[in-house]
C-alpha cells in the first residue's frame, strides 16, 4: 500500500477535527438535528450526540473511505471497554487519528 | 398431525406475530400451546389457548426498568445481564414440563426466549427460530466486544440448562428461522443464513376495545400515528410533546393521534388526539404516516399498509430496524434525544409530501403481502416437522 497516498499533509487536529465534524453530520442525517457549532472535541458520541453503535459502524466506513488502512476504526473500539465506548468523545477519535497518520512507518 | 409449543417471553410483540401463525397450524390440523408467563401470555393469546407455565423475574421490579439514560451497549448488556439471561432460568423448568406434557414434535423459541433452544438441544428436541426482529442476524450490536460478552452470558446459561456439549446459538436454530419481514426492508442475510425464511409480517387481529372516538379525525387532512410503543412510555414525554407541537405547526397539513399511556401530552383542538391506547391496525388503514421508536412490529405493521415512517430510535435492537427503514427509502431518521419540533416538522414534510418515500413504503408493502405471513411460517414448520419423524 501507498501510505504517502493516504496520509495527508496537514494531518493537524484541527484538521482531522474538522473532517471528522464532516462525517459526523453525514452520520447524524438531514435531520440529525446538530448544529456545527454544536460540536466540540468534548462532545460525546453516545451521550451528546444520540450516536448508536451501529452509527459508530458507518462512522468507521467513513473513516476508513478517507484514510484508507492507516486508521482501523474498528479495532481501535474493540481495543475498548464498554464504558469507554460510552463515554467516547470527538477529542479522543480525533487524537487516535492523528496519531495513526503521524506514524505510517509502523505498519 | 403434529405437535408444536411456542416458547415466548413474556412480552407482547413477541407473543402477538405466533398468534396468526398458531392459527394457521390449527386450521392445518395440527396441535399448539405454549410455554410462558400466562399472566401475560394468556390474554394475547385467548382463553381457549393452553399456556404451559414458565416463570419469570418480576415484571414489576423496579431493578429491571431500564432508565431513559441507559442506552446503547449499557441498554444491551443491561437488557441481558438483568432480563433476558435471569428469565432463561426462571423459563427451564416449565419449558422441560410444558415438553415432558405436551410432548411436542417441534419446539418454536423467540430469539429472546433461550431457554426454548437450550433445553431442545438439552433434551434432542428439533426446534426452530421465532425471529420477531431481523436486527440480529449479523450483530446485535454492531461491536464485537458486546457480542462476545452476551454469547459468554448464554454459554453460561448452557451449562445449567442447556446441552454443555453444543455450540449452537439458541437465537438461531440451524434447522429454521421464521423471520417475520422481508428482504426488502431487512436487506439480504449472510449467505451463512440459508435456513432463515422471509415470511413477512404475521399480523393477526388483536383484542382491543372499539373506544377509538373516529368521528374526530378528519377525512381531509393528512393523518400521522405517532406511538412509541407498549414498552418506552418512561421516556416517552419530551419526544411526544415535540411531536404534537410539529403538527400542531402545520395548519391544514397534519392531524396525529398520539398514543401517550402517561397521559402527559395535551390535545390540541381536534388534530391532536392523545388516546393511552388505540386499534393500532384499524387505525393505520386511515392513516398517512408513522412516527415511531422503530419497533420492529410498529414498523412493520405501517409498512403493511405502505406508510412512510420517522423513526426515532430510543435502545435495543430500534437503532438497526430504523437503518433498514431508512435502507430503503421507506421513511427517515430522527434522533430521539435531540429532536426538536422544527426538526420533527420538517421529517413530517418529507414523508408527507415526498412521492420516493411513499414509492420505497409501498415496494416493502408489495413484498410483505407476496411473502405468505402466518400461512407461509405454518407451511415451512410442518416441512420441519414432516423430516424431525
């Protein structure tokens, strides 16, 4: 695989914030009733944002359309307890992406 | 002639889709009875039904009500660690004394009622699936960390009441599973699944008292259900006001009927009508939409009638049935914690006014009336039973 196809420059958090902002919105729906300012890198998935896992499921599609291999969305949540799941937050996607693209030489 | 006993917990969507289906074995010649709680099992099922006795944890404990907060895989769990695995204990014996009396020839589990499979394969019985949802035939809840930990639950719940040398899921007979839908709404299963049969919503007529004031409803204006149920009133409030206040909204475009068992939301001159119950069937057939939870049954009864839906799905298995609502087309999502009346009036816009909503609604309704319902299920089970002699 070609990771410096996937692995784009500006791989800031604010950058990937606002990716993940996007799909965020492509995942709540037309009528997910969330305004952009509405989220914040504290927003919680399951809490704040009414996101089921099934959603987390699709989220993990959009990530990986995105990224492609370099960030594996689904065993990063089964590395996860329930509670972790629960309390999930934009922040902390938003660091574990960064970090994934931050180290390709890894994989 | 043969035998069957319908093992079911003891709630009434999962009770309601064996009625038809017991019907249709009757008529057919064959025996039935079930095995549950017949406080609850005996009223669905009519007077002249025998219910074997099963036991179960108290209904009325507030320990088992699942707060409005606990959603997600905590609802899941929760549902299963507290409710689901406790009731398979309380059920095994009278499943093996409804067997041991009625010595039936098939033995019919719902996927919530595991004690059915686990003492069939406990005691070499042939024993098929009641699918009352199709949201679980891949993954309950999407993330395998949870599914292992309910398939570790029901492992447990093996080796006290089932066969401790069988690996088989009591949630999915290998030999049938009657899935009360279609492909059309629930979308192809694994090609793994080749024993689940699609028959498609088995809808018989429910009892209900004829106190359903008609006159009000006006013949001219477009009519929307909006229940959450007959399991979710505790969440209930919020969610319903929002939705009467939509309507309410729309002058000439919308009258409801709100199904609210806590009596919480206000009428609203003649378009907002609030009943604690209603003749859901009878009622659909004049309505023009549904505005649901994404119970499996709500859902699929709206579709029968070909209504477009808003699904707001609160736990459970509501988050994948309202994915196959909107999967195909036949209505869209709202969430249940954050949507607002504007929000709400707009969803009501689209499945009021969109034609492809309406199309995609009545492809799924052509499909479920081709598929054969509780005639269809009696046909396949007497297969099932013709090879178990």
């Amino acid at each position: 695989m070609n990771s410096s196809q996937a692995a784009p420059t500006a791989a800031t958090p604010e950058a990937v914030f606002e990716e993940i902002t996007g799909m965020l919105h492509a995942v709540l729906g037309e009528y997910g009733g969330v305004v952009n300012a509405g989220i914040t890198m504290d927003t919680r998935f399951h809490d704040d944002l009414d996101l089921e896992s099934i959603d987390l499921v699709t989220l993990g599609g959009h990530l990986q359309a995105r990224y492609g291999e370099l960030v594996n969305f689904a065993e990063y949540l089964a590395g996860l307890g329930l509670e972790e799941i629960i309390g999930l937050t934009v922040g902390q996607l938003v660091e574990h992406i960064t970090g994934c693209l931050r180290a390709p030489g890894e994989r | 002639m043969s035998r069957f006993l319908f093992v079911v917990p003891p709630l009434a969507g999962h009770v309601n889709p064996t009625i038809g289906v017991a019907a249709e074995l009757v008529r057919g010649g064959h025996q039935v009875a079930w095995a549950g709680l017949p406080e609850v099992v005996g009223p669905l099922v009519g007077s002249g039904a025998t219910v074997f006795r099963c036991s179960s944890p108290d209904l009325a404990d507030p320990a088992l009500l699942r707060p409005p907060s606990l959603r997600g895989p905590a609802a899941l769990k929760f549902l299963w660690e507290r409710f689901l695995g406790p009731l398979a204990e309380h059920m095994a014996p009278g499943v093996r004394a409804a067997v041991g009396e009625f010595l039936p020839d098939v033995l019919v589990a719902d996927q919530q009622a595991v004690a059915g499979g686990l003492v069939a394969e406990r005691l070499g019985l042939v024993w098929a699936t009641s699918a009352t949802t199709t949201a679980g035939f891949t993954s309950l809840s999407g993330l395998p960390k949870v599914d292992s930990w309910i398939a570790g639950l029901i492992g447990e719940l093996r080796q006290r009441i089932g066969d401790p040398r069988s690996t088989a899921d009591p949630r999915l007979s290998d030999r049938l599973v009657l899935a009360f839908s279609t492909e059309a709404l629930a979308g192809p299963v694994p090609s793994a699944g080749e024993q689940v049969r699609f028959v498609g919503p088995s809808l018989a007529a429910r009892p209900t008292a004829d106190d359903f004031p008609w006159h009000r409803l006006d013949p001219r204006t477009p009519t929307v259900l909006i229940t959450l149920g007959t399991a979710n009133a505790e969440a209930a409030p919020r969610f319903l006001a929002a939705c009467a206040e939509a309507v309410r909204g729309r002058p000439d475009r919308a009258q409801a009927v709100v199904v609210d068992p806590t009596g919480t939301v206000p009428e609203f001159a003649d378009r907002v009508l609030v009943r604690p119950h209603v003749p859901q069937l009878a009622l659909l057939e004049r309505c023009d939409a549904v505005i649901c939870h994404g119970g499996h049954n709500t859902v699929c009864e709206a579709l029968w009638y070909g209504l477009p839906l808003i699904v707001a799905p609160i736990r459970d298995d509501q988050p994948a049935v309202a994915a196959q609502v909107t999967d195909a087309g036949a209505g869209v999502r709202v969430r249940f914690n954050r949507a607002t009346s504007e929000v709400l009036g707009a969803a009501l816009d689209t499945v009021l006014r969109e034609p492809d909503c309406r199309a995609a609604a009545g492809r799924v309704r052509a499909s479920f009336r081709a598929a054969g319902g509780a005639t269809a299920a009696a046909v396949h089970l007497e297969a099932l039973a013709a090879r178990a002699k």
